[in-house]
C-alpha cells in the first residue's frame, strides 16, 4: 500500500490571483484603512503622509521578509523584546587601590610561581614524540 506524502507545505496557497490570503488580508486592510484616514481629514494634501505610512507598512506585512521570515514576525519578536522584562547581570569588580597594589603583585609572583607552562617548539612535534615512547615501551615489553 502507498502513500502520498504532502510536499510543498511551506508554500501558502495562490488565492486572489498572485496573492495569498494573508497578503491580501494585509493590502485590503491597509487600503481601507488608507480610505477612512482620507474620509477623516478630508484634504488629501494633509492626508498623504498618513495615508504613506500607513500603505508602506500594509506593503511590508505583506511582502517583506527579514532573514526568510516574515515582517510579522519580526514585528512581533520586537514588542516582545521592548515590552518584556530583561534581566541585566552586572559583577562589579574591585579596582587595586595604592595598598592593595603590592598584595596584587604578590598574589601575581605565587601564581607565576605555580603555573609554569611548558615551553616547546611545536605542540605536534610533543604528541608524535609521546607517542612513539608509548608505542616503542610497549613494543619491547612484547618481544621478551
């Protein structure tokens, strides 16, 4: 028995022309709240830039897309970033005042004192050589 598995589900459907619903939802409501803006003021001069606005972000709900999502979402990402509750952690640190500059210097002479690095060439070089005391130890413990 075979199935038939459903592709393209990411894709919204085409329903008023090259337009999916949502797309128009957004121009239609756009456009009509353009109309009352213009109703309301009744001077189209004084009308236009509302009405500007207004058709700029309808167009960007519809159409524009940040990193492959859609300006709703990144809309809604932003008021719940600027309107939620932050956390700030902030450790304060003390400065070394005149007193506590010779302990700090103490302090800085004992740990230099414990960790001594070591000093190579090349690290590769280390590993190729410790492997091969490993593999020769092992080698002459086998042929007794």
């Amino acid at each position: 028995m075979r199935f038939q598995v459903p592709q393209f589900i990411e894709i919204e459907d085409k329903i008023f022309g090259s337009l999916t619903l949502k797309q128009f939802i957004y121009l239609a409501g756009g456009g009509g709240l353009s109309f009352l803006v213009y109703v309301f003021i009744g001077n189209l001069f004084i009308s236009l830039i509302p009405i500007a606005i207004i058709l700029g972000i309808s167009g960007a709900l519809a159409f524009y897309k940040i990193n492959r999502k859609p300006f709703v979402a990144v809309l809604e990402s932003a008021f719940k970033y600027y309107l939620g509750t932050k956390l700030y952690i902030w450790k304060k640190e003390e400065k070394p005042r005149a007193d506590n500059v010779q302990m700090a210097v103490k302090d800085a002479k004992l740990y230099a004192s414990v960790m001594v690095p070591k000093i190579s060439d090349s690290k590769l070089k280390d590993l190729t050589w410790s492997l091969d005391i490993k593999e020769s130890m092992y080698s002459n413990n086998n042929q007794r």
